[in-house]
C-alpha cells in the first residue's frame, strides 16, 4: 500500500475468495483509569490513560486470513 501511495506502483492485481460460512469472532479489550487534581481554585488538571488491544479475527472454521506474508510487494 506504502509504494502505491508513493506512486511507485504501475499496475496491481488481486485475487479474492469467499468462504460461505465463515463466522468471524473478534475480542476486543479496553482498560482505562483517570482521575482530577485541583491543584489550585483555579486550576484543575485532569489526566488519564488508556490502553487498547484488539487482537485479529478469527473464524470458527480457521477459513480467514488477513496476511500472506509470501505474497509479493508491489513496486519491487
């Protein structure tokens, strides 16, 4: 995507399949925690931190693949 965005890319091609019934799952996890601090009448600093992780979906059937990482990279 990089070196087509570059322009670095003359043509491309894809091939894409279906799978019937794939029944995709996905989890996805949040964690955050915050909190204000008056540090004087009239200045308050509020501050926090987040922290998300969303793994890659998965099928039932382990059909899905997102990644080929023998698949060629275009512009080279």
């Amino acid at each position: 995507m990089a070196s087509f965005l570059l322009g670095d890319v003359a043509t491309g091609s894809s091939t894409f399949t279906t799978v019937a019934s794939n029944y995709p799952r996905q989890k996805y996890y949040t964690i955050f925690a915050g909190d204000t601090w008056k540090a004087t009448s009239k200045l308050t600093v509020d501050y926090g931190l987040r922290w998300d992780v969303s793994p890659p979906a998965v099928d039932k059937y382990d059909n899905l693949s997102f990644f080929d990482p023998t698949g060629a990279t275009p512009g080279r």
